[in-house]
C-alpha cells in the first residue's frame, strides 16, 4: 500500500539505469560484503537503519522505490532477473507473485528474530507458512476529521458520501483502497466478484466524486495539516502524523470493517545476493531496529517486541497502535481474476475522468 513520505530530504542517485536511494553518511566501508538492492514503497526504511545496517556488516544498500504493487510488479517484471535482491508487496501481491513463480522460498531457519513476530500476523492466508514473505509494516484504512471543520459526528466510510462535504475530502490514490471502501459501506466484500453488488458500487463510488479535493497516496496528511481537507479516508499512519500536527485532528476507525494490509519482505527469483538479502531481512526483524523504524513511521507493527520498547504512550496512540478489535473486524483484499479486475478499472477510470 501507498506510505508515508519522510519530512527528511532523501538522496536520490542513478545506477545501471535503476533509479535508487541511497542511504546517506554511509560508512565508507560499506560494500566489503557485497551489495543488496531493495526494491520498496517510498519513503518506507529511515535512513537511519539502512546506515546502521551498513556500518554493522559492511554490505552496500541501494533502495529504489514504487508507489504501488502494480507498479512494483510490472518493474520486476520488465527489469533483467536479479536486478533485485529484496522486493515489498501487500497480501495479495505475495499470493500473486508466488503463483506465478516470481519469489525464492525463504529458509527461516535464518531468521533468528522471526520470533518477534506476533503469532497472529504468520502463517497467514496469502501465504501459509510464510515460505515467501515476512510481515515488515501493515495499517488501516481510517477516517480522519478535523473536529474544527466538521461538528457532525462522523462513524463511517458511508459518511464521506454525503454532499454536505463537497470538495472537503481526500481520498487515497488507490483503486483497491477507494473501491474497498465504497464496497464496505454497502456492506459488501472489497473483493466482491458479485456482478450486481459491483453495479450497485459503482453507482455509490460515482456518488463521491464531487467531494474529492484531491486523490493523494504520497502525503495526504499534508492538505489535512493545511486545512485544504477536512475528512479524509488514508492510512491511520498519515492520520497520526497528521493528529501530531493538528490538535483538532482526530482517528476515526470505520463502524463497517477497515480496509486491512500487510507489507511483507520477499526475494525474487533470482536474487543474487540471497545472504545479503536474508542478513538484512533478520537485521529489520530486530526489535530496536523496528523500533527506530516506527519512531519515524507509525503503522501497524507485527513485531510485538519492538511495541513493548516503544512505550505505553506509543502503545495506547490509536491512530499509531490500532487496537485489536478494528484488526479483528478489518478485511484484507484478495486478488481478482482478470475480468473482475477490469470491471474495477473502469470504475476507478470513470471515477477520476
């Protein structure tokens, strides 16, 4: 899914036609162990860890970034095998990429802090017994208000339909996400196939359209920060940031279900640095190391441990810290069959046209 954007300015370098970040103050030992290229959803691994990680066993980290799991997988696809050594998909991307023989099975033997994670993010349904991904961040997709903007008090997704917030909203930039959320409101799966159900969607997705300001995925906190917006349907990581700014920002979790995901690490077929890339993955399963990771961006973190260093504060924050009962009550999507999926592209096409 789409994430936060950093308030820190990245290092943008080009190599071998491969746009990367690479990590900055870098130990100019890096690189004695070899190299590692990730691919991953911008502005996701802080600086400060990827740093950490080279200085500790002296291998280079190039990271170049995408803004969607269609994005990610169509770059892996079109790019030489082995241009990557570490990829980023959501759920339903690890289940689609490893049916299609797109990821190396991970000998977990290796991951000594896999441990760290909680029991209920493994095993799970995209891919049991984790043999192709590990759970890196996850998140929801909650509703924000500005209490300063808005006195009605605001429960569901359903609530953003009404016309009363007419060009007041931002909305993801995300087909599955926005959709999701229509279907949700209706009562309906956001994976829905049903043909009427996705008819009866399309004409409430269509109904939104003139309360759209802006469709965002990089940063939509930042109009919630302006004031440009007053509601907004994003992730509940850009919600907290957001509530860091603005008092009168609040969380509200959808009385439907939220919309659930699950960033996981996976290696491509074909990676050429399998150690590297296995080093690093253990390296990020590390609690401090997560730890360091959601003091700079607060999603849903599978790894209870690095929770426990972060506090009672991070801990009790709901929009940092969503609580179990919305994880409970949330769905994660699942992969459509081709005409499915084009039914949802024409409603998104339509949508933004």
């Amino acid at each position: 899914m789409k994430k936060l954007v950093s308030f820190l300015t990245a290092c943008a370098v080009c190599a071998m036609g491969i746009s990367t970040l690479a990590s900055c103050g870098s130990s100019s030992s890096a690189g004695e162990n070899g190299t590692i290229n990730i691919y991953t959803w911008t502005e996701y691994i802080p600086d400060s860890v990827i740093d950490k990680f080279e200085k500790e066993t002296k291998i280079k980290v190039n990271v170049s970034t995408f803004s969607s799991n269609e994005d990610m997988l169509a770059k892996v696809k079109s790019e030489e095998e082995g241009a990557f050594d570490i990829i980023q998909p959501s759920d339903y991307m690890v289940e689609q990429m490893a049916t299609q023989g797109m990821l190396e099975k991970l000998d977990t033997s290796k991951l000594t802090n896999l441990s760290n994670i909680g029991e209920q993010y493994l095993n799970p349904s995209y891919d049991p017994g984790n043999n192709y991904s590990v759970p890196y961040l996850g998140g929801v997709e909650a509703i924000a208000v500005n209490t300063a903007m808005v006195s009605d008090e605001i429960v569901s997704y359903s609530d953003l339909f009404d016309p009363k917030y007419a060009n007041q909203v931002v909305l993801l930039d995300d087909f599955r996400a926005v959709i999701g959320m229509t279907a949700r409101s209706l009562g309906y799966s956001m994976s829905t196939t049903d043909r009427d159900e996705l008819a009866e969607i399309k004409t409430k997705l269509l109904s939104i359209k003139p309360n759209v300001k802006l469709y965002d995925s990089d940063s939509p906190k930042s109009a919630l920060i302006s004031g440009e917006c007053s509601l907004a349907s994003v992730w509940s990581a850009e919600v907290a940031l957001a509530m860091d700014e603005v008092s009168s920002i609040k969380v509200v979790y959808p009385e439907e279900g939220a919309y659930l995901f699950m960033d996981n690490w996976a290696i491509p077929k074909g990676a050429k640095n399998i150690d590297g890339a296995m080093q690093f993955i253990n390296f990020m399963l590390d609690a401090e190391n997560m730890s360091m990771v959601l003091a700079e961006f607060p999603y849903m973190c599978p790894n209870t441990e690095a929770i426990a260093l972060m506090g009672d504060e991070y801990a009790a924050n709901l929009a940092k810290n969503p609580p179990e009962d919305v994880i409970a009550k949330g769905e994660y999507i699942k992969n459509l069959d081709t005409d499915t999926l084009a039914i949802y592209d024409q409603m998104w096409t339509e949508l933004k046209k």
